[in-house]
C-alpha cells in the first residue's frame, strides 16, 4: 500500500481504515457525504473579505492584515496549506509592519470547512508564532471543530493525491 503522506503521525487504527477506504475505492464517497459543495470564494478579494469576518468575530484585539490571497507558489509536498507572513520594513525615521496570509490555491475549491480550518490556522499566528499549546487553544477557540477538520482536509489531500479533484 502506498504511504499516506498527509496522515503521517496518526494511529495505525486509523490509517488503517484510510487505507480500506483507499482499497475500496470509497473515501471520495465519505468526503462527498460530509463535504457535498466547494465554496464560492473564488478571488482574492473575496478571500480577504472572508479573513477579516472571520478575524473581526474572534480577534478583534489583533494586528491587522496587510494582504490576504491564494499563493500557486505554496507546494503540498511541503504540508503548507497556509503562509503567515510578517514583513517589517524601516521608511524614513519608523518601523513599518505588515501581516500577510497566503492560503494554498488547491483549496481554491475545496470545502468552505477546510479553507476556514487553515484560515484560522493561519489567524492564530498573529497571536502565537509556534504551534504549541496556546497555538491550538486559540485555533479551537475560533473554530471547535478545528483538529476534526484538520484530519477531513488531510483525507481530502489523499484524495487529491491518489485519485485527483473531488469536484
């Protein structure tokens, strides 16, 4: 059987049943179930739009975001889905700083569940800067179901992966 990339880490009972769901040629039927449609957010100015709603409910108290876009240049192959990006740069006398999110074009259509996942992911580290136990408070803070869809986006990239686009 082939290695499951995106599930490395996880207990063999579950990657286990990825793998017979993968046999039986029925993970993208489980995905479909629970995840039927794609979202609309097709642009980068929608995608901003949909950043700051989200930001402006959970963390009023943040820094502000400077950029938001879909980056073709985020590779997979490397577990990025997401890149928070902080730029400080010193114009005349004053530092100026900027926050930056780039989200993985691949989930330019994908569920809205998952592009909200790694929007709040990526939200998070305007906060904590590593991923450690504050990180993933705040990450289950803003969206409960966070580690649930976390594992869905991972069986959604097998799928990907093995067998191409779900929609």
């Amino acid at each position: 059987m082939k290695e499951l990339q995106y599930l490395l880490g996880y207990p063999d009972h579950l990657t286990d049943q990825v793998q017979r769901l993968i046999a039986e040629n029925t993970l993208h039927k489980l995905l479909l179930k629970k995840y039927p449609s794609p979202h609309e957010i097709r642009t980068d100015k929608a995608l901003y739009e949909y950043v700051i709603a989200i930001k402006n409910i959970s963390m009023q108290k943040s820094q502000p975001l400077s950029k938001v876009l879909f980056d073709p240049k985020i590779k997979m192959q490397h577990q990025a889905l997401g890149v928070h990006k902080f730029i400080s740069r010193v114009q005349g006398g004053k530092l100026k700083a900027k926050n930056e999110i780039r989200i993985a074009s691949t989930f330019r259509n994908a569920p809205e569940p998952f592009l909200r996942m790694i929007v709040v992911h990526e939200l998070a580290h305007l906060k904590e800067k590593d991923h450690n136990k504050a990180f993933y408070k705040l990450c289950k803070h803003m969206e409960p179901d966070y580690h649930q869809l976390d594992f869905d986006m991972r069986l959604y990239l097998t799928q990907l992966d093995l067998f191409g686009p779900l929609y």
